[in-house]
C-alpha cells in the first residue's frame, strides 16, 4: 500500500475516532452545553405533560425523569412540604430519578425544617441554593443512596409567595451553577411547581367530586331507610367509608343523658348498647351544642376532667359531630381514633356533612317508627271503640225490646181505661189518662227509634222498595205534624214536589226521614218561623239522575263544626243538662237519633243527605238547610245484590255501601 492509501486510511480511522470521541463527549452529560436550547426545549416538554397528565403520582416521575435524563444529572428529586407533628413542617421525597443502575433514594424519606438541612432553608427563604462540594457542606442532607453525589443545587418551588417544596438537582462532578443556568433551572422550577399545584387541585377536586358522589349515595340509601333500629348503625357503617375511625357511636339526647343507639369497634356490644351518659354542665356535648359545630380534642390523656368508662381501651383522639334537625341538636356521633390529634379541621366538616344526612335519616326513622306505634295504638282503640259501639247498639236493642212490651201493655190499658163509664164521661180524668197517653206515645216513639238505629247499626233493616212518589211521603208528613206546626205558630210551604218523578224507594223508610227533618226543623225555628220544603231533579254522585229535596227552617241555625258530627247517633250540639224534653217544643232536644236514622236509610236508599248553615246564632236566627239526594233508581238494581228476586227485593236486608 502506498502512502496516499496509508494516509487516506489514517484519515478515515482519525475521522471515525473523532466522531465517535464526540459522541462520547456528546453523550457524556455536560449540563453547561446547549443549555439555553435544552431548557426550552424541556420547559415546553414539561408544559405539554402537565397538560396530558394531571394525576400527581404519574405528573411527578415524568417530570423528574425527564430533567435528569435529558441534562444528565446524577439525582433529581422533588421535595414537597407537608405538615409534621405538633404543626412544624417537614419536606417529604415525593420521587426521585437516578441514571439507569443507580437507586435512587426511597420516596417517602423526610426532613423537618428543624433538621438545618439546606432544604429547609430554600422553603423558608424562598431562594435557590448551589453547593459546589456538598462534601465539605455540613447543610448537606446526606443520603446514603446518593453517595456519588459531588455538586447540588436546591431550587425552591414556589407558588407566588408560597414554597411548596423544593427541586433537589445534584452532579457527580464538581459543578459550578453558573447564573445563567441557575435562572433557567429555577424557570424549570417555577414550571413544575405550577404543574404540582395544578395537579393537586385536581387531585383535591376530583376527591371532593367522589366524596360528594359517595356522599349523595349514603344519604340515599339512608333516607330510603326508615327502620330505627337498622338506622343508626348504617349511619356508622357508612361513615367509616366517609372518615375513618377505630370507634364510634350514635347518641340521641334523652332529657339530661345521651343514649348510645348504635356503636361500631366497642369491645362489649351488650355493654355498648343503650348504655346513658349523664350529661354534665360544660362537657364537651354542651360544648358542641353551645359551639354548634364539630369539636374534637387532639389528646383525651391531655384534657381536663376527661372521663372513660374503664371498660373501654383508651383511644387518644375523639371527635363529636352534633346530630342537627330544625335548627336542634339532637345528639351526636361521637368518633374516637387510636393515636392522637387523628383528627382534622377537614374530616370534621366532611363528617358534618354526613351528620345532617343522618340527622335527617333518624329523625325520619323515628317519625316513621312513631307513626307505626301510633297506628298500631289506633287500631287497638279503634277495634275498641267498635266493640264498645256493638255493645252500646245491643244494649239499645235489648233495652227497646225489653221496654216495649211493657209500654204496649200500660197503652192497652190506658186505652181501656179511657173508656171505661164513669171515667169516660170524666173530664179530670181524661185530661188525666190523655196526658198518660201522650207520654207513653213519646216514649214509644223513642222506644221506635233506637230500635231504627240498632237495626241500621247491625244491617238489619229491611226494606220494601217500591215505587215511591216523594209529594206523597212528604204530605204525610206535614199532615201528621199539622197540629205540632200549628201549636207552634209555624208556617210550612212545599214548593215543586209534585213534578218530581216516581223513584224506587221504601216509603216508610223515607217518611221516616222527612219525619226527623222536619220535626228538627219544628223544634229549633222559633215560634212564627217558616219552613220549606223544595224538590228538584238533578244529576248525583257519578252523574246518576236523582231527586233532592231540601228542608229550610228559619230557626237557630248549626255551627259549621257540627254539620257532619249531627249525623252520629246521641250526638246533640247543646247541653245535655239544659235538655228539655218534648217533641215539637222549641229547642226540646230529643235523644240525638233522629238525623242518625234519617243518614242510614238515606245511605241504605245509595243517597246523600248533609246540612247547610251560616252558623248558631239564637239572635238572628240564620236557619238551616237539610238536603236529601236520591238515585232514582232502585237501590236493589244498581247493586245487582246476589240472588235478588222479585220476592226477596221486597224485603232484603241493607247492604252498607
Ligand atoms: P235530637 O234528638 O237532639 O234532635 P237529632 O239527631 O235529630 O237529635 O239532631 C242532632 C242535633 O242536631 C240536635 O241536637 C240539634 O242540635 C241539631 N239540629 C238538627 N236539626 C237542626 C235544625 N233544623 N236546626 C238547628 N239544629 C239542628
């Protein structure tokens, strides 16, 4: 080979040894080269990442690796400050980047600001702080992880006046941070603290989203809840997921105690349970109550006049939640943790949060279970009444029954009597058995009467439905009250009843209505008063045809109140112990059945009867209105009664509708 060929040979070998010299060199991390380009380039990068990746846990370790690798430092770390005991603050190692086959210092690893470590200074200051030889730097947090190091720079990472923790940059070479490049790290900085800011927002926004959520859902399933004794402990059940806790309890106040209603970590259930605590002036419930906000003590050994039940493992921080509805404290949950000052201002609010959701949730429950007893209560009383009421109306019926036959005997033999010579022609004496004969009429009637009302009590009463022209019944009535009006100076009018049309009704049975109404109208329209009675046609309940007669009197009128309670059998509106006796006499009251037996043949007959007046007034005399609507159709064919024949609708039993 020639020397051309050698030399050209020399050439190529020096070309590729340079290049691949230069690659070395290139490759070599020498932060000062290019810096200004790399920094853009990085700060960019950065920006782009914090946009994608919003997750603190994956924000930090892109970040971290990204400056180490691409300038090619030994470590990169980013310390961030939290709270240490007693409320000093420490930094905590949230991630840390070494080159490949280096391990880098665990996360997790902490310094108190009191440590006099460099770090925190940079968080007090608020400046950077280069160390060209951290070996001869006594301010140096050592690690033994990162023995290699040789050169450091701390970089504060501040939000406006805030440092949030500090970006940690250490060399294996002895390293001079010139101006330049400190400037642009700490621009670096400036970035990665906003995307840790940024981060942690979203990281505190998207808790604050899934507590709400969780929140939202607990206090769902605790108002869909309404059994007190499944209630207080899901509430407990449920806060654990809220807030966590080793022990805690429902307490509803009780007069001058709270009563544990559920409790959760106890060690003796049976003891736990309806256990009383005596409240005491100035104890931390009526502390709560008067604070009317959450109150918790860091350490119970600490607090004054702290009591513990000596069965209970002692827990050194305890909270209480005051259980508010309707502006009341109603008790509390009281929470307790193992270690102390386990408690935050934070958990406090969000277990307040959750107490107004468990207040209501109670509150609910012990409605609900009050309601079911009271319904439980009312039906005992209501199966009561109605024993009493089926012992009133036997009674009734046997008494009737029992005075009848007497009464027709006494009757009979007034009636002999009367016509016996010698006292038939004796004015004092016919005076005399006349005024018997009244009396017993009377006490016929009222014999009459109860037995009505027993039978439409015990759905006995039979009735012969036929054709039935109102204008007649009606009549009948005014003809056999004629001299009861008269002797009353009273007027009565009937006005429209003969266009009315026939109905299918008992005759007897309506009499009797009308009988009542207008005897009432009689005895509570004063002397010279009017009645009237009116019929129409009309359309009834569910757009039946039906007639409706209306009996007016001008008399003493009824006090809305009473308009439906008349209707019920003994039910009078006066005194009984003004009571006067007498059938026609003004304001003679009766027995209180009269509109009793007018409402249930009424009813048996499907019809409406009610009453109208302005109100009782014996001045003015406002009078008052008793309506009566009948179906005209008959009751029997309406109601298709099972096996109703012609002969057997002549005399069914009523069938209460
Ligand atoms: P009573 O035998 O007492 O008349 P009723 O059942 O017939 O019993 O009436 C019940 C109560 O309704 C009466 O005591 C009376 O207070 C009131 N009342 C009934 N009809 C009238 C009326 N037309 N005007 C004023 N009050 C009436």
């Amino acid at each position: 080979m020639n020397t051309f060929w050698w030399l050209f040979l020399l050439v190529i070998v020096a070309s590729a040894a340079y290049l691949l010299g230069l690659r070395r060199v290139r490759s070599r991390p020498r932060p000062e080269n290019n810096i200004t380009l790399q920094h853009l380039q990085l700060g960019s990068e950065i920006a782009r990442q914090v946009s994608t990746v919003l997750m603190l846990q994956e924000l930090l370790p892109h970040v971290v690796h990204l400056i180490q690798q691409r300038f090619g430092f030994y470590f990169v770390g980013v310390w961030l400050v939290d709270e240490a005991e007693e409320g000093s603050q420490a930094l905590t190692l949230q991630v840390g980047s070494c080159p490949p086959g280096v391990e880098p210092p665990p996360q997790g690893t902490r310094y108190t600001f009191e440590s006099g470590s460099v770090l925190g200074q940079v968080c007090t200051r608020g400046v950077c702080f280069p160390l060209e030889d951290v070996r001869s730097a006594k301010e140096y947090p050592h690690l033994p992880e990162l023995s290699e190091a040789l050169s450091a720079l701390f970089l504060p990472l501040r939000m406006g006046d805030e440092v949030i923790g500090v970006l940690d940059i250490q060399h294996d070479t002895r390293h001079t941070f010139t101006p330049v490049e400190i400037m642009l790290l700490q621009g670096l900085a400036d970035q990665v603290a906003v995307a840790i800011r940024n981060a942690q927002l979203y990281e505190a926004e998207q808790q604050r989203r899934k507590l709400a959520e969780s929140l939202q859902k607990i206090g769902g399933e605790l108002a869909s809840s309404l059994d007190m004794r499944q209630v207080p402990q899901q509430i407990l059940e449920q806060l654990a997921a809220v807030v966590p806790y080793e022990r805690g309890s429902v307490m509803l106040q009780r007069d001058h105690e709270l009563e544990i209603i559920a409790q959760r970590g106890f060690p003796d259930n049976r003891r736990a349970l309806n256990l009383r605590v005596a409240i005491r002036e100035d104890d931390v419930f009526q502390q709560m109550v008067q604070a009317n906000r959450p109150i918790w003590v860091d350490d119970v050994t600490q607090a004054s006049g702290w009591q513990q039940l000596d069965w209970l493992p002692l827990n050194r921080s305890w909270m209480g939640v005051p259980l508010i509805t309707k502006n009341r404290v109603i008790g509390m949950i009281s929470l307790t943790r193992k270690e102390a000052a386990a408690f935050s201002e934070e958990d406090a609010a969000l277990v307040l949060t959750f107490a107004g959701q468990a207040a209501i949730a109670l509150e609910n429950a012990s409605l609900y279970d009050e309601i079911t007893r009271f319904n439980a209560e009312l039906e005992k009383a209501y199966h009561n009444l109605a024993r009493l009421d089926q012992a009133k109306a036997d009674f009734i019926e046997v008494a009737a029954h029992e005075l009848r036959t007497p009464l027709t005997v006494i009757k009979g033999y007034t009636q002999v009597l009367a016509s016996r010579p010698g006292v038939v022609d004796d004015p004092d004496s016919q005076i005399l058995l006349k005024s018997v004969m009244d009396g017993v009429n009377r006490l016929h009637e009222i014999i009459n009467s109860m037995l009505d009302v027993s039978k439409i009590d015990n759905q006995t009463l039979s009735m012969h439905i036929e054709p039935t022209w109102l204008h007649m019944v009606v009549r009948r009535v005014a003809g056999e009250l004629k001299e009861a009006l008269q002797e009353r100076n009273l007027t009565l009018t009937v006005e429209d009843l003969q266009e009315l049309p026939w109905i299918q009704a008992d005759s007897e049975l309506l009499y009797k209505v009308f009988y009542h109404l207008v005897v009432n109208a009689i005895k509570y329209t004063p002397d010279g008063g009017h009645i009237t009675i009116r019929g129409s046609k009309v359309l009834g309940d569910d757009n039946v045809p039906a007639v409706q007669i209306s009996v007016h009197d001008t008399g003493i009128g009824i006090d809305p109140a009473h308009h439906e309670l008349i209707f019920e059998k003994f039910y009078q509106t006066g005194k009984v112990s003004v009571h006067s006796s007498g059938r026609t006499k003004f304001k003679g009251g009766g027995p209180g059945l009269g509109l009793a037996i007018a409402s249930g043949i009424v009813r048996a007959h499907n019809g409406r009867i009610w009453a109208e007046s302005p109100g009782h007034d014996e001045e003015n005399l406002p009078g008052s209105t008793f309506y009566v609507q009948l179906p005209i159709k008959p009751v029997a064919e309406r109601y298709a009664l099972s096996g109703v024949d012609e002969k057997a609708q002549k005399g069914h039993s009523i069938l209460e509708t």
